[in-house]
C-alpha cells in the first residue's frame, strides 16, 4: 500500500512539472524610441518571478495627441546565425484593427495580444498614453504550441510602430520556444 501512495504522488509530482514548464520563455525585450519629441518609452522592462514565471511591461509617453493614424509592421525572427526573418512579416493599419478587430484578417494573430494593452480597448485617435502590464507568454505560448506547432528555437518578434507614416519606435521581444 505504502509502494503504491508513493507512486502515484511521484506521478503527480512529474506531471505537475510537466504542466508548469512553459513551452515559451522570454528572455529579452528591447524598446527603441526613433523619436523622442512625439513619443518616448517612460519604461519597458521584462521581469523573472521565479524560473517558470516571466512577464513584460511597458509605458509609452505619447507628446503629440491626438494620434489618428497608426501602422504596424510585425515580423517574426528565427535565430540561424543571428535573426533571419520567419514566416511573418506582416503590416496592418492599428487604428481600422482596432475599430473592427473581428473582421480584419490580421485579428487571427493579434486579437489576443492588443486585447492585452490595459488602455488600448477603442480606435483611434488615441489621447492618452499607451500602458501594457505585465504581459506573459501564454499569449505567444499559444500560437507556438497548440495552434500552428513551431520549431524549437530562439525566437524575436520586432515591431516597427509608425505614426502617420513616420516610423516613430521599435519594440523586439525574445523569446525561446523549447
């Protein structure tokens, strides 16, 4: 009986280790204001709780109010000898995403992770500054592991923001997918 308790609670314990390694790990992230008149990054810092649990979070400083026109270009990097663009390299007009997210093509992708920037719940035009807390990998983790299985490896998503037209700041986050 007692061989039997402790099998199963070595059971457990293994799948319970399993279930909280995450598949994707964060291990960097890069905020670059192009410039510094119309926004800048007030701070933008990824912090490690324990071994398992990582988040980002970040606060942009917008100068010039109100915005109306925002794109985003987002690409997906994989590291072969430094960051060779993967798979996506993607450009999407933010304000009409935001307006009618449900619709647009590009909402597959990143329904999930605007949903996640605190203050970003309408359209443009925007008045007020951008605050994303404590962003963790399920998001990522997600797209990597259940719905379209990527390789393991290291990984770097790059975002180029654009204000009417003007390439205004540069986010890169790491990643790496085990």
């Amino acid at each position: 009986m007692r061989t039997e308790l402790f099998f199963i609670h070595f059971l457990v314990i293994i799948h319970l280790a399993k279930v909280v390694k995450p598949a994707v790990e964060f291990t960097n992230i890069i905020c670059t204001s192009l410039d510094k008149t119309f926004s800048d990054f007030e701070y933008c810092y990824l912090k490690s709780i324990n071994r398992t649990y990582k988040y980002f979070s970040l606060k942009v400083n917008l100068f010039k109010v109100p915005i109306t026109s925002v794109k985003i270009n987002l690409a997906l990097y994989k590291r072969f000898n430094g960051y060779k663009p993967f798979l996506y390299n993607v450009t999407f007009d933010a304000c009409k995403f935001l307006m009618n997210r449900k619709s647009q093509p590009v909402s597959l992708y990143f329904y999930e992770f605007f949903s996640s920037v605190s203050n970003m719940n309408h359209s443009c035009p925007y008045d007020h500054d951008l605050i994303m807390e404590k962003l963790t990998t399920d998001i990522i983790n997600h797209r990597f592991t259940k719905i379209l299985p990527f390789p393991d490896g290291d990984y770097m998503i790059k975002m180029h923001w654009f204000a009417y037209d003007i390439n205004r700041a540069v986010f890169q986050i790491y990643f790496t997918k085990k």
